[in-house]
C-alpha cells in the first residue's frame, strides 16, 4: 500500500521538484496544497511533471466577509486541536499595517478568513489522510495554521529547514530541532574552542545570508522588466481574487516602490551617520543583535515577542551595574528598506545602549562579549563558540547545551542574566552537539536555491505574478536533478526513519 504524501507549495518549487525526484520510488501518492498567484495557479493545473491525485488552490477556497461569522465553530476548533487561531492572526503581516500599508483588515475578515481556512484545512485532512506532509519553513499563517492541524492529526511532518551552520539543511517535525533528540553528553576527547570556531568558519551562516542579501532584488535590470510586465502586461487580477492583494492596484503599487526607494536611502543615511562601528570593550556588555524584520523568526516562532524595541527594555531593566548593552542592526535588514529611523532613535536614547552598525563584525563581538541575548537566533549558538553562555526568550534545538538559558517569564530575567554570566561554557557539550547537527544535515545551499528560481522565475525575486512555461520549468528540473535526487535520498531516509 503507497504512503499518502501531501505537499504544501507556495511559489518555491521545492516540494514541488522533490516531489519529482520521489516518484521513481514508485511507493506514494501525491497531494498538493497551493498557495499562489493566479498566473502561477495556471501551470499547476496545466504541468503532467508530477501526477497529483488532487490539487487544492487555497486562494479559491477563502472568501472574507464582514458577517455571519461561525465563532461557534471556530471556538471548537481551538479546543479540539489546540490551536490559538489569534496567536496566529495577530502576528500575520498581511493582517498587520504595521508591515500591510495597502489594506486594512476588519475583525470579521479576519475570524472569516480563519474559519474558511479551518474548514478547508479539515476537509481536506479528512479526505487524504495522509501519512506524511512535506513542506518547507512555514512563513504565513494559514501555512503554519495547516502545519499545526497535521501535527494534531498524526501526520508525521517533514520540514525542511536551514541549520544552524550555513549551507546545510535538516528534515524535522519541528524548525530547528533534531528529531528523537531530548538531551546531550559531553563528548570525550571533544575539540578545543578554536577547533570548534574553524568548523563554524567553514559553515558561517552570516555570510551565506549577506551573499543572498547582496544578491537578492539587486539587478536593476530585472527590475525594469518586473515594473513593465506588472504595469502593461499584468491584469492584476489577484487583486480581486486573494485577500493578499486587497488594496494592491498598480498606481498604489508604483507609489509605493518609489516612496519605498527614497526611504531605503534615507534611512541608510541615517545609520551611517549615528551607528557605531567601533567596539568599546574597556568595560562589559551584553550583545543582543537585531533580527530581521518582519520575519517568521519572531512572528511565528516567537509569537509574544515580536516587539524587539520593548525586549530590549526589559533587558536593559535587568543588566546588573556594571554592564552595558550593545544593540547590532541585522545586515540583510536593507532586504525591507530597513528600519524607521524614529525606531533607531528611540533605541539610542535609552540610557546604558550602544547601537552597532550593521557593518561591525559579528566575530568581534562574540568574542568580546561577556552574554550574548536572543529571542530566537542563531547567535546564541554561536556565542558557544567562543565560549559564551546565551539567553533565548524561544525554545529551539540549540536549548540542549547546559550554557544555553531560556526565559520562561519577565520577572526572572534579572537572575538569568546573572546565572548566565557566572556560567563556564564547556566545550565537551558543543563538539556533541555540533556531531549530532552533522549526522541529522545534509548539504544543500538554500539560499542559493531561492536565487535561482527568483532569477528564472520571478525576474529576480521583484515580481511573484507571472506566467511560467512548461518548458522553462522542464529545463530548471532538469537543472536541479542532480541535487534533488540527492535530497530525495535524504527524505526516504526520514520517512524510514519515521515510520519506524
């Protein structure tokens, strides 16, 4: 009897090209979820690469409304599965005008649009009932929301998601944790400190994310094509048809990519005038470095805070005298024009902060630091090291090691603080660590995929409406062969390893 695979697909194309490469298996069925634009809907309908037993087309399902909502349903929802629908919606960015400057969403769209989304979601469950969903990083809500209802419902789940050394992937049930994995001993005879930062040095994730960043939405060439394929050859017809799109007509379109543009600079300007670039360690500090924003780091992976301005309070509140902070802005942050500079300014005036430029290396403060805090990044980790203790305000793989502290609740964050500096990273247990990440990774350059199709596809990541041709997509698969045999060999793995 064939496993029941399904699939949630959003544009990248990877479950998609896995699904490709699983089939010579002979031993599933396929089933997929879309979540795409209208252009992009027409080649999964039209494409015979991948026989899907079904497809459903998410966008066709939803319908926002201001009334009639069935809040019974929706109440039951939460308690049969144990999902916190407004813990999702209120961090979605589409349903946020902090980050959706094009559309504001009611109450009643909202609950209306979740309660589509649980019903389709159930239904389609209900139906398959499949054993296995292969997905990659949730990112949105009804792509998290659909992740959370396969685990409630048994389906075993095989994420993709990025290690936490650069250019490696692990599979797993959940983002950035190994499976069957509950604790870790220190390794005999482990690698000294330098040893262990050589291996990190080969794999640095920083780099591998400003190599995308600096590569990402950079050829102008691509852009001039995008504006006029969206401006004179697009029909814009998503604006009617995804709730996504609401408000997204090509004049507010092009306003707002030219105000955007001015910004961007603007704001540069700004940080290059008032950041620091130089490191003043003649007294102690504590690192808490920036992540990118919006960004599912936060939004989704740590869902109560999400405001980094009002974390940083309450760390500052809890330093013991004595130590400083010092505030690093993320380097791929330009990616979203950066920040305001009305946020940056609220951050310099606070006493007992220092705001580092972007530019400043994050070796150097690793190494010059006395604790690195995070809410969910991977500078905790690394702060291991060079023999750091970190604090975590979410709960992620790297918990496991004894110099890693999580925050459970506010008012013990000043104890933590100081449990943590008193605390001597031992290198026994991150060498164990660092083996168990190389036995559950596999090479695979994600980022460098995300730019090969966002080059092919979506005319370097500046427009996701398009038309994409049979052929072009032949080409790219066969392109991709090579590696996504390879990768399939990593999920036969997994689901072996999961159905024992």
């Amino acid at each position: 009897m064939k496993d029941k695979i399904i699939v949630w697909e959003s544009g990248t194309f990877f479950p998609f090209i896995l699904c490709n490469s699983l089939k010579d298996s002979g031993n599933f069925d396929f089933y997929a979820v879309t979540d795409v634009t209208d252009r992009i809907k027409k080649f999964f309908e039209n494409q015979k690469s991948v026989k899907f037993e079904k497809i459903w087309f998410y966008h066709d399902h939803i319908f926002p409304r201001k009334n009639n909502i069935d809040t019974d349903y929706l109440e039951a929802f939460e308690k049969k599965y144990n999902i916190d629908l407004w813990v999702l919606a209120q961090n979605e960015r589409i349903f946020n005008q902090q980050y959706n400057e094009y559309y504001k969403f009611s109450t009643n769209e909202i609950l209306s649009i979740l309660e589509d989304e649980c019903k389709l979601f159930e239904k389609i469950l209900d139906e398959v009932k499949p054993n296995f969903l292969i997905t990659n990083e949730t990112a949105l809500h009804q792509h998290h929301l659909f992740y959370l209802l396969c685990r409630a419902k048994g389906v075993k789940i095989m994420m993709l998601n990025q290690s936490k050394f650069g250019y490696k992937c692990i599979i797993s049930q959940e983002l950035h944790k190994l499976d069957f994995v509950t604790t870790i001993n220190p390794k005999p005879n482990s690698k000294n400190f330098e040893e262990l930062q050589n291996y990190l040095k080969s794999f640095d994730m920083l780099k591998q994310l400003v190599n995308y960043k600096n590569t990402f939405l950079s050829s102008k060439k691509d852009k001039i094509k995008a504006a006029i394929q969206f401006l004179l050859v697009s029909n814009n017809s998503n604006i009617k048809t995804h709730y996504t799109y609401y408000g997204r007509n090509k004049v507010k379109v092009l306003l707002k990519e030219i105000e955007y543009s001015l910004k961007k600079r603007y704001r540069e300007n700004f940080i290059n005038k008032n950041f620091k670039r130089k490191i003043d360690d003649a007294t102690p500090f504590v690192y808490f470095p920036l992540h990118l924003e919006p960004e599912r780091v936060t939004l989704i992976g740590s869902p109560y805070f999400t405001n980094q301005l009002e974390t940083i309070r309450h760390i500052l509140k809890s330093l013991p005298v004595g130590y400083r902070l010092l505030v690093k802005e993320h380097p791929t942050q330009s990616i979203r024009g950066w920040r305001t500079n009305s946020y940056y300014k609220q951050m310099m005036n606070l006493p007992n902060l220092e705001l580092m430029h972007p530019s400043v290396s994050n070796t150097e403060l690793l190494k010059k630091c006395s604790l690195v805090v995070t809410i969910a990044g991977t500078a905790g980790l690394e702060a291991a090291f060079y023999g750091k203790p970190s604090i975590l305000f979410s709960d992620l793989g790297y918990s496991l090691l004894p110099s890693v502290f999580k925050v459970k609740s506010l008012e013990e964050l000043s104890q933590i603080i100081l449990t943590a500096l008193k605390h001597k990273v031992d290198a026994a247990y991150l060498d164990s660590y660092v083996d168990l990440l190389d036995q559950n990774s596999f090479d695979f350059d994600w980022f460098n995929f995300i730019l090969s199709y966002q080059r092919l596809f979506y005319y370097g990541g500046h427009l996701l409406d398009v038309d994409i041709s049979l052929e072009k997509m032949n080409i790219f698969i066969k392109e991709q062969k090579p590696t996504f045999d390879k990768i399939s060999q990593e999920y036969l793995k997994k689901i072996k390893q999961l159905n024992q």
